[in-house]
C-alpha cells in the first residue's frame, strides 16, 4: 500500500510516519519501480503498535524500547513492566499537578460570580499577580 493508503488505515499523518521511520521505529517500505514507498501488512501492525502507545503518552524512546521488546521477546517482562511503571507514575504526577491547577482555577473563578458589575476580581487578581502581589490562586509571591 502507499503511504497515503497506510496514513488513512492507523490515523497517523504522512510525516509523522516519514519521522518514525527516520527515527528507526518503521523500518524502511520497499519500493516501486516508480520509487513509491510500498507498505506491507507488517509495517500497518507496527504503526498501529506505535500509534497505540503514544494514545498512551508513552515517550517514543520508551516506544523504541518496547518495539525492541516485540522484535525479541525478553525471558522475563520485568523491564516491560519498568518501562509501564514509569509511564504510570508520570501519569500520576501529572494528574496531581491538574488537580492543583483546578484548585487555583477554581480559587480565582471565586473571585467574581457577579458577571454585571462592570468590575472583575479575575482581572485584578491576574493583574496583581502580574505585579508580584499575593493572588488567590497562588497565594504569596515569592520572596
């Protein structure tokens, strides 16, 4: 198939798939006698593979890893499920830092309900925090 057949099969742009394969992730299609790139079966199961773990944030070196994992098959999966882990924990950091931030949305919504009073406690809590004044979403600037 052609690139353009294979980008519309995984849902993966042309260049995304031209990048993966300059990176080492895809490995190079034969080609035509035209010089088109002439994808196989093989190449649709490994992009969809990728496209799979990066719907799971997973970074594309750890993807690399876990494709090497594929070609050749650990004994154990001890360093598979490192590689998961690790994905896990960042997940959770970040979910912990998206709960702050709801907070500190959430404080400085607070600061004007009343949408017709021609003064907005958004405003002038952003505008302080601009000046390095205490706002309700952050509390005291720093020192």
């Amino acid at each position: 198939m052609q690139i353009k057949e294979l980008a519309r099969a995984t849902g993966v742009d042309i260049e995304t798939i031209r990048y993966y394969e300059k990176a080492g992730l895809l490995p190079a299609p034969a080609r035509r006698d035209n010089g088109y790139r002439d994808y196989a079966e093989t190449h649709l199961e490994r992009l969809s593979f990728i496209r799979h773990c990066r719907a799971l944030d997973m970074p594309l070196a750890e993807v690399a890893q876990l494709l090497q994992f594929l070609d050749a098959p650990p004994d154990d999966c001890s360093d598979i499920n490192r590689l998961v882990d690790e994905q896990l924990a960042r997940v959770r950091a970040r979910l912990k830092s998206m709960r702050a931030l709801e907070k500190q949305l959430l404080q400085l919504r607070a600061r004007c309900a009343d949408t017709h009073s021609g003064h907005c406690g958004i405003l002038d809590e952003l505008v302080a925090a601009a000046h390095g004044e205490a706002c309700a979403c952050h509390g005291s600037p720093p020192v």
